[in-house]
C-alpha cells in the first residue's frame, strides 16, 4: 500500500505544513472543538454518535405525530 501512494502521500505530507502554521486554520479547528464540545457538555452525546443516530433516522418518510414509516410507491419506481 506504501508503495502505490507514496506520490500521494509526499505530497500530502509537502502541503501540511502550511496549515499547520496558519494562525487563521488553528482558530478555525479551535472554535470547531470549543463548539463540538460545548454541545457535549450540554447533551452529552458526542458529534459523531450524534450524526450516526440522524443517519439511521433517515429511512423513510415520518409523520411528525406518530413516527411511523410513510413510504410513498413514487420513491420505489425507477
């Protein structure tokens, strides 16, 4: 696997650096931590635990009262 992405990987390794010393990059990630954080504190479910639930909600369509599937026979036509 090395052997096929080292022009891959030397570049990405040649490009880093310039984030890595960005005052405005390091703010950015920072201020994405502090709020991913933040929302931790206040739910106490992890961003990633959060996108996998809202992932596994998207199956079909919901009715808001009684969150059951509705599926519409225009979704399954090709």
């Amino acid at each position: 696997m090395i052997v096929k992405c080292h022009k891959e990987n030397s570049t990405l390794k040649e490009g880093l650096p310039a984030y890595y010393n960005d005052p405005a990059f390091y703010e950015e990630c920072k201020m994405g931590f502090l709020k991913e954080r933040e929302e931790f504190r206040k739910i106490g479910i992890s961003a990633k635990k959060r996108l996998t639930e809202a992932s596994h909600k998207h199956v079909g369509k919901y009715s808001s009262d009684t969150q059951e599937l509705q599926y519409s026979w225009t979704s399954f036509i090709v």
